[in-house]
C-alpha cells in the first residue's frame, strides 16, 4: 500500500494497487462523461442569490452507473441519483449521479485530482472554492459569497461553455 494526502486527510490514506485502479478508472469516467458545476441560482427569500455545487456524471449505461455508485460508497462519498428519460424514444434513458455536499465534492476532489487530465484544473478550482466556503462556514453559518468565491464561478462556468477554450485550466491561474 502506499500513502497519499488527501485535502480531507491531510495525515494520509492509505491506498492499495486496486484503491488507485478504481481512482484511475473514476478520473477518466468523469473527464469524459463527467461535469464540475458552480452555478448562480434564484435568490433565496432571505434575499441573496446562492452558488450550487454539483460533480455530476451521466450515463445511460446502467453497469457503467451502478460500478460508477459502488466507488463512491466504497470512498465513502455521498450522492444521489436522478433518472432522466426523454420524451423522445430515440433517446436512451440516462442516470445522472450527482455529488454537491460541500464534505463529499472536498473528498471526491481529493481523491481524483492526480487521475484526472482533461478536468484537473476544474476540480482544483471545486475544491479550492469547498476549502473556501468551508473554512468561512467556521465562524458562522450562511456565510456570503465573497468576490474570490464568485470568481471561481465565472471561470469554472466559462470553462464549461461551447467553443474553443483553454482545457488545462489550472486552479493556480485564478489565484
């Protein structure tokens, strides 16, 4: 087994040979069918608008899915699953897995950084943003966003858009 830091286990997890195949196979599942989501929604009735954390991976592949829920339980990240069917029947009906709890997409990040490549830097800006909202949810509950926080929404929502852009966006840029 060998050691690596963690952002949620600063002291180390211990991974075997198969920890780092399943991580291996969980970062090239999510660079390729995978999103990291930062995104405005409505304002609450307290009145601010909030952002909304989401690593979601989707796939009409029930085996794919099923493989995809049996990792994060066996890391102990929490999720829920939607089901998605189209009106159309030319469609395949697809299961979106979905991560948005600030402790689960810290532990998800942390684990997956050094497996993902096309992705990286978006996950590296998640997780910079949970560390973040974490560390100021320390003195008070409900924290507002402040400028840097909204800033790594921008660039991840950027990163997502259609069209030619830079894919090895990197945590570091927005620094």
């Amino acid at each position: 087994m060998s050691t690596m830091k963690t952002m949620d286990n600063p002291l180390a997890l211990e991974l075997t040979q198969q920890d780092k195949i399943d991580l291996s196979w969980m970062g090239g599942l999510l660079d390729g069918e995978g999103s990291f989501n930062l995104h405005r929604k409505r304002p609450r009735p307290s009145g601010g608008a909030y952002i909304h954390l989401q690593i979601r991976m989707g796939n009409t592949n029930p085996q794919i899915v099923s493989e995809y829920v049996k990792l994060l339980d066996k890391f102990g990240i929490t999720y829920h699953i939607s089901h998605w069917k189209r009106q159309s029947n030319r469609h395949k009906p697809c299961d979106i897995v979905i991560v948005n709890r600030l402790t689960s997409c810290e532990r998800l990040c942390g684990l997956l950084i050094p497996y993902l490549r096309g992705k990286r830097g978006q996950a590296e800006l998640v997780a910079r943003f949970v560390r973040s909202r974490m560390e100021r949810a320390k003195t008070k509950y409900n924290v507002p966003y402040n400028q840097q926080e909204a800033g790594w929404m921008d660039e991840l929502r950027d990163s997502n858009r259609k069209g030619v852009r830079d894919c090895t966006l990197s945590a570091e840029q927005s620094a």
